[in-house]
C-alpha cells in the first residue's frame, strides 16, 4: 500500500509518552470482557465501557506525546496520520456531495490505558470509537498482536510496526476505516437511534442490531477504500486480499471457533466472517451510501 507522501491530519492526539491512566481492583470479569472486545475490534464502547467502568476505579493523570520517540514510533504515527486524513478528504468529499457538512474525527494513539468520554480505555481492546468525545482511540501495539495472533499478514514478509513495505499495511488502514465509520455513523444520526433502540430490545435483538452497526461500518470502510483509491492511486496488488483476510479472521464465528470451539450465533456482536467480507466488498463496489444500508437489506 502506497501512502507516504500524502497529507497528514492535525487530528492526531499522542498520549503514548506516559501518564497513562491508571486503573485498580479489576477483577476476573472485567478481564474477561476487556479480552473478548479485543477480539472484536471495534467495539462499540457503549456496550464495553459500560461494565468495565463499574469494575475499575480511574485515576487521571497527565498524559503526553512520547519525548524520545524511535524511528518505528514516529513512523506508526505518520502511518495513522495518514489514513486518517485520507478518511477526512475522502467523507469531506462524499458529505458535500450530499448537501452535508464533515466533521472530522479525532485519533488518540495511546499506550495500555488512557480515559476517554466513555471510560477508561484499555489496550486489550483493541481500536475503538467513542460517539461522546467523536474520538477513535489507538495503541498502535495492537497491530503487532494482531499479526501475531490472528495471524493477519499480506504477501509481504516483515516483523516491524508501520514499515512502508510491510505485511499488513492495508489490513491496518482498513481497521482505521471501519473506526471511521462508526463516527460517520454518528454524524449521521444512526448511532443514537440504535443506542436507543437496543435499550428496548431483548439481549439476541440488541445483538443483532449490533451486527447490523458493525456491518455498516465495514461497508463504509470499502467505500472510503474505493473513493481514496480513486483519489491516491494507493492500493498496491495483495492490499484488498489482506483486508477481505482480516475481515474474515474477525467474524464472530471464526474467534468463537478459534477461541472456545463453539459458535453461538446469538451472541455475534459483529457478523460472521462471510458477512463482513460481502459487506467490506460491497463498499468497495457501491455507488452511493444507500448500497451500506445494512438495516434494510438482508445480511
């Protein structure tokens, strides 16, 4: 994936020099849960943070850029930089052509712990997006454990962080994407009307509504990935494949098999495997935001 060169957003926060929350009393559940969002990246907070926040007592501390970053550090950050401005041209672009104005989202990059307007963020959560503080949030170690336990990996073979011609390049930009598509969901509104209808709903229909919500944002990503592509020129051969692989090894049915052996479909928060590509792919080749409306179309 070509991406060096382009611009970079101001929108970037570096919380990852220290300072970082810090948490106490813990326990076995909240571990737990901590480790199962991580699986599903991209969680939504409402439905993580929630618990987590009933077992964890926060105490903020000042939080600050790195003083001494290395070269991998630094270029992390361009790395992400970059694909977030590339998302704000890219839904800049599609907003206007709607009559709508776009209002960027912020991304924090942080270091194991870090609060936010939804609670205390933990690393083992992996990327997530708060719709309070309009904020995607980051520890870019996580790309390191995703390649190592997932297994996620390009044609290319590399064992460092943000490398131009690593493995994984583009399945890291798609992971930011989807973020960013949970906060064009919030701008659209679709967020709040589907916080507000899972409060009404038994645990299996709120979590069907969640895969719905997971869905979209995936599309979203493969529109974002088509529209800067046509933009940039930036997908080199292998990206789209290293995308559709991750998006397969974070379906609910393949983490519930690899992890415990069963697969409870009641309880998928994301969508399968198959769902997630067909619905990544179907970005990737819609028209206009009405091909993404998963809440209408059959899944």
């Amino acid at each position: 994936m070509e991406w060096k060169g382009r611009r970079e957003s101001d929108n970037v926060e570096d919380r990852r020099g220290g300072g970082a929350v810090k948490t106490g009393g813990i326990s076995i559940v909240g571990l737990v849960v901590a480790f199962v969002a991580w699986k599903f990246f991209g969680a939504d907070p409402q439905q993580t943070y929630q618990v987590t926040k009933q077992l964890t007592t926060q105490q903020q501390s000042h939080q600050q850029a790195i003083q001494h970053p290395t070269s991998e550090q630094q270029e992390a950050k361009q790395f992400v930089s970059t694909i977030l401005a590339d998302t704000e041209d890219t839904w800049t672009t599609i907003f206007k052509q709607q009559g709508w104005q776009y209002t960027p989202a912020k991304l924090v990059l942080y270091r194991q712990s870090t609060s936010t307007a939804c609670g205390a963020g933990q690393s083992a959560m992996g990327p997530f997006y708060c719709s309070s503080d309009k904020s995607v949030y980051l520890d870019t170690d996580f790309f390191v454990e995703m390649r190592q336990q997932l297994g996620i990996s390009g044609e290319k073979n590399s064992t460092q962080l943000s490398r131009q011609d690593q493995a994984g390049d583009f399945a890291m930009a798609y992971v930011i994407a989807h973020e960013v598509g949970h906060h064009v969901q919030n701008l659209l509104g679709i967020s709040e009307k589907v916080y507000a209808q899972r409060q009404q709903m038994s645990q299996k229909q709120a979590n069907q509504l969640s895969v719905r919500q997971e869905l979209q944002a995936d599309c979203f990503a493969g529109i974002w990935a088509k529209y800067n592509n046509q933009r940039t020129h930036f997908l080199q051969q292998g990206d789209v494949e290293e995308a559709m692989d991750a998006a397969e090894k974070i379906g609910d049915d393949y983490l519930q098999k690899r992890s415990s052996g069963q697969i409870v479909p009641d309880s998928f928060t994301h969508g399968t495997s198959q769902q997630r590509i067909k619905w990544f792919d179907r970005g990737l080749n819609a028209q206009d935001l009405s091909a993404c409306d998963t809440f209408q179309h059959p899944l």
